[in-house]
C-alpha cells in the first residue's frame, strides 16, 4: 500500500510538471513581460531591455510590436521558432559556436514590427550567454532628414526610429553635445562616465545612462589607456520621436 501511495504521489507530480511546462508553452507575452528580456527602463517614448539567454534557455514566445535597435553584448548560437512554425537558425543538439558572431558592440535595427508584429520564441544552443541590450521607440517616429545633434559626426545606423552614434573614448572626453531626441547612451567595451549636470559612471558593458531631449552632455573615458586592452567604447542611440 505504500509503494501505491508513492506511485500516486510521483504520478501526480509528473502530472503537474506536464501541465505546466504545457502551459509555458502556450503561454504568450509582450516583449518586455518576458523573463529574459529584462525591463531595466521604461518611459513614454522608450523601453531598454537587458537581454540574456543563458546556455539551452528558451524564452516564452513573445510579441514584438514596436520598433528595437539592438546592441550585442556577446554572441551565442540561437535559433528561433515564430508561432505556429517550425524551428529555424542553429542546431540545439550540436551545441555549435556560432557561426556568423555579430560583431562586439554593433547596432542593428528591426524595423518592420509596426507593420508587421512579430511572435516567437528563441532558444541559446550555444555554449554562451546570448546577451543584448534592447531599445525600443514607443513613438511613431521621425521621418526629416534633418540633423538632430549639434556635433558634425556622421550616425552609424539611421532610419526612422534610431540614430545610433559610436564613441571611441582614444582621448579624454567627448565635448559636450545635445540631441533633439531623448537619447540612451550604452557602454560596449570598458567603462565610462557621462556627465549629465553630474558623473554618472558607467563600470560594466551593458551599463547605461538615458538623457532627456535638448540636455547637454559629455562622455568620458574612466582611466588610462591600456596596451593591448581594447579601447573604451560607448553607443548613443537617438530614439526619434514627432517634432513637438
């Protein structure tokens, strides 16, 4: 009779841990409600997501609706599967590197999500954290052409929603400058500061500082320079809002 009670309880645990990962399977949420995308910034133009999948994580299928810029921390080997569609990108049981790494620090933009909403879900089958830095435009966007910062230096990325700028911190400070545009400034390599009336250090990559439109700022590199250790680097992403 006790082993009977035993197989009972087992059975009802296994039961309970079928119906719940079932129910994680069905289980669809907003971009920034899913628990790998964390929410680190959320205002009425903008969300910053931390993103990080760790090594044979998956995330909840998730719905991308606005438009994101994203920054690449470090590279794993992901695949994704959209709702209702077949797995697509790497292989979870070779556990390969990846085999196209994003370069360290580059931006790169989805803009198609307004249009086009987009559910799915993504899976690490690397042997590394997959980690991104998320910024998401809540508004409609910009369509001028016009400059929308007081310094000469070209964007790197620009569409409708973003500009994203790069910073190598070679020499002390980046003199102080505005944007038109509220702005999220992201460290990508090494460490910073951002003075913003104050200091605001930035000590790890992934660290961040976000600056109201029209509020003068400078960046500065923390430290020496070192040998062989790369350069200090730093983004700003312009999230391009409707002319007030």
């Amino acid at each position: 009779m006790r082993n009977k009670g035993r197989l009972t309880v087992v059975a009802s645990a296994i039961a309970a841990a079928v119906t719940l990962n079932a129910r994680q399977e069905d289980t669809i949420v907003p971009v920034h409600q899913e628990p790998r995308h964390h929410l680190v910034f959320e205002n009425a133009a903008a969300r910053i997501l931390d993103i990080q999948i760790p090594p044979g994580d998956t995330t909840l299928f998730h719905t991308h609706s606005d438009p994101i810029l994203y920054v690449n921390m470090s590279s794993s080997q992901t695949r994704s599967q959209v709702l209702g569609k077949d797995w697509s990108g790497g292989d979870a049981a070779a556990r390969a590197p990846a085999r196209n790494p994003a370069s360290f620090g580059r931006m790169n933009s989805v803009t198609t999500y307004p249009a086009e909403p987009l559910t799915h879900r993504v899976n690490n089958a690397g042997t590394t954290v997959f980690r991104l830095i998320g910024v998401i435009n809540r508004t409609t966007g910009d369509e001028r052409t016009e400059v929308s910062a007081d310094f000469p230096a070209r964007p790197e990325l620009d569409n409708r929603w973003f500009r994203g700028y790069r910073w190598v911190l070679d020499s002390d400070v980046i003199v102080q400058h505005r944007h038109a545009n509220p702005v999220a400034i992201v460290v990508v390599a090494g460490r910073a500061a951002v003075t913003v009336g104050k200091d605001t250090p930035l000590d790890t990559p992934g660290s961040f500082v976000f600056v109201e439109p029209g509020v003068t700022h400078s960046v500065r590199r923390v430290g020496p320079l070192v040998k062989d250790v790369p350069i200090d680097q730093v983004v700003e992403i312009e999230i391009r809002r409707p002319p007030t």
